[in-house]
C-alpha cells in the first residue's frame, strides 16, 4: 500500500495520470461538444478560441514566464507581487473590453474575444503560479475541474439548444473555474506586505518580453492554420479540421505535463539532463498513444463523431507525423525559458512560425483543411531541428540520448516512484 501511496504523491506521476486522465474525459468532452455544437457553430468557437489563445499571450506580458527564474534567483517572497500584478492586469483590461464593447458595434466573435482575452490572461499567471508552487495539488484540481467540465456540457446538451453564446461559454469555463480555485488557495497572498509593483514590474516586463515573443511564436505555429482558414474555407469545414487538431492535441498533453513538473524541477536547481530525460519519456509515452490513433482513429471518429466530422481523420494523421518533433520544441523551448534563455527561442520559434505562414499561404489553396495540416507539420518539423542543434551544441547532451527510455531511465522511475515526493 505504501508503495502505491508514494506513486500517487510523486509529481512526475500524478503530473501524469492527471493529464492522461485529461486526455481520457477530454476526448469525450470533445466527441460531446462536436455532436452538441455541430460543425458550423464548432468552426465558429475553434476561431474564437485560436484569437483568445494569441490576445491572452500578448496581454499578459510574458509575465508568468519570469516567476522560476526569480523564485530561483530572489530573496524575497514574489509570489504577492505576481497575485497583486494579475490583479491589476484582470480590473485594468477588463475596463478597457468593457469600454469597447459599449462604444463599437462589434460582431459576436470580437464581442467574446473581448470578454474573454482578460480572464484567460489573469488565469494563466495564477495557474502557472500554482504549478511551480504546488504541481501535485494542482494535478488534482485540474482533474476535478475537467471532470466537471464534461458533466456541465452534458447537462447543457440534454436541456439547451446549441448557440453560439453556450459554445464560447463551454470552451471556456474550464480555465475562469481554475482561476476561481486557484485565487481562492492565494488569496491571503494578495495581502501579504510586499516591494512596490512599481519596481517589479519593469523587472518583470523586461525579462517576459521574449519568452511572451516566445510563447506567442509557439502560439501561432499551431493557431495560425484555424486563423489563416477562416474566411478562405466554410466555418463547417473549420469546425472539422479543429476536431481533427484537438485529437492530435491530447497527445501533446503528455509533453505539457512533464513540462510543467519539468520547469518546477528546474526552478529549484536541476539542470539540462532534467529536459533530456523528460523528452525520453514524453516520446516513449507519446509512441504508444500514435500507434494506437493510427490503428483506430477512423472507425472511432466515424462512431464517435458522425459523418459530419469524418474528414477529422485525414487531418489528425497528418498532424500526427509532427508529434515528435512538438514534443522536442516545446520542452526545450520551456527549459530555454527556466534558464533565461528567451531571447534564443523567440528567434528559433520565429524561423518555424515563418515557415508556417508561408507553407499555409502555399498549400491552404491547393489542399484546404489537409493543406493547412501538412503546413503545420512542416513548421513543427523546422522547430524541432532548430532547437534540437541548439540543445546539443550548449549543454553537450547528444541527439542520441533524447530518444526513448532505456533501462537507466527504468531505474530512475523506480527510483523516483519509491520516494515521496517533496512537491
């Protein structure tokens, strides 16, 4: 009993079992959602939520990409002086969207991304906050709350007809209910005596400006294809394609979650073989879960989903094949970032976003929703080398020993899962 208490308490293991559990409900929360919204209306939201994924990164500064560094560097409590700082960013935009809102006639879309680019960006510094500070606890509540989440859209399903309005307030009600949780465990820290916001913040905006640059480049490497899209093909045929991005995206949940633990790690002292190890196990995990799309995507897709939504397929196939090269830009982007390396990534991301652009310009009018699939792995691809020569050639760890798990690995699993975790 003892052995499977302390796996249940590891942050490694639960960081995981918690995304795994989110990639399990999440999937039925999106065969729901699509069989709920339809098409249309799904292209409609996936278009709403490509441009709030992008204002939020813009507006929030880079700002939480500076809480490891300074935590690991400072001697004073920063964790007040970020709570007071989202504060002041959540009452200062939320003003500005109001304004807006009062005085332009605006179509429903700019209307939502107006009310939502505030909250999500308050609730990406409290939740990034909450993962350095406490990863296992946090593991927990996002369990419950993507639970939740799915019990919400099926109630909604049995008793509400499908709009646009209840399709905005599904894909978001997932993060302002984390922002709710997590102000509520911090919120005597908003209290706590601390340095003025008026020396922090030049600190903080000075060195986020890159890892936001960084973050938005990453952002936009698979967001721009849903951007570039609309307009140039129907909302049903976006509405398809985001399916098919949303399947490929619950597999980029495994490298997100040894991500976070990962930057956490880093934050209190471990060094670039973290990441190298990290990216072992995020590809081994992430080989099988390919394997098992590949062999079963199509009949579950066309059960799952319906007729409607069976072009999903083709795309999810096409993006799978630049899986693995995520999986290296994303967490070495991350470690670039924990070790004050941003300007480095932001040039890197930008090459690869650049290569997006132009490949979707190219093959979104020959090929469509497939087109803009192809464009996006080409990108992942450019990144993937980028920062796998730059990895190599700074900290010495050889391409060879970033593949999969081997029996050294093994052994530190055991190891790590025989320890309580500190987290």
């Amino acid at each position: 009993m003892s052995g499977i208490k302390k796996f249940f308490t590891n942050a490694y293991s639960l960081s995981v079992i918690s995304k795994v559990f989110g990639v399990v409900v999440g999937l039925v929360f999106t065969i729901f959602q699509s069989r709920y919204l339809g098409a249309e209306i799904k292209g409609q939201v996936a278009t709403v939520n490509s441009i709030v994924s992008i204002t939020s990164i813009v507006f929030g500064l880079g700002i939480y990409h500076a809480y490891p560094y300074f935590k690991r560097n400072s001697d004073v409590d920063i964790m007040p002086i970020f709570m007071k700082l989202s504060l002041l960013l959540l009452l200062f935009y939320g003003a500005i969207s109001a304004a807006a809102i009062a005085v332009m006639d605006l179509p429903a879309k700019y209307i939502a991304v107006l009310i939502l680019t505030p909250l999500l960006t308050y609730d990406k510094i409290v939740s990034y906050i909450t993962l350095i500070e406490v990863p296992n606890k946090r593991s927990v509540s996002d369990m419950a709350v993507v639970f939740a989440e799915l019990v919400i859209l099926v109630i909604l399903w049995i008793t509400a007809k499908p709009t646009f309005v209840i399709g905005v307030f599904v894909i978001t009600i997932k993060d302002v209910a984390k922002a709710l949780i997590y102000t509520g465990w911090w919120r005597k820290r908003f209290f706590v005596p601390s340095e003025s916001l008026k020396i922090w913040i030049p600190k903080l905006v000075k060195f986020g400006f890159f890892p936001m640059l960084s973050l938005l480049m990453t952002t936009l490497n698979y967001r721009v294809d849903v951007l570039m899209l609309n307009g140039r093909v129907a909302d049903a045929a976006i509405g398809v394609y985001s399916v098919g991005v949303l399947l490929a995206e619950r597999i980029w949940m495994i490298p997100d979650a040894m991500k976070g633990v990962m930057v956490s790690n880093i934050a209190k002292g471990k060094d670039a073989r973290e990441t190298a190890y990290v990216i072992r196990i995020s590809n081994t995990v992430c080989l099988v879960i390919v394997l098992g799309i590949i062999a079963l995507g199509k009949p579950f897709i066309d059960f799952a989903f319906g007729s409607e939504f069976s072009g999903a397929y083709q795309v999810t196939l096409i993006l799978l094949a630049g899986v693995f090269s995520m999986i290296y830009y994303k967490l070495i982007a991350s470690y670039n970032i924990a070790m004050g390396k941003q300007v480095v990534s932001f040039v890197l991301l930008g090459i690869g976003v650049l290569s997006n652009v132009v490949a979707n310009l190219i093959l979104i009018p020959i090929s469509g929703i497939y087109g803009a699939g192809l464009a996006s792995v080409i990108s992942y691809a450019v990144c993937s080398v980028l920062f796998i020569v730059y990895f190599c050639r700074t900290t010495g760890i050889p391409f060879r020993t970033m593949l999969f798990i081997d029996k050294a690995d093994y052994r530190k699993l055991r190891k790590k899962l025989s320890k309580k975790s500190k987290a």
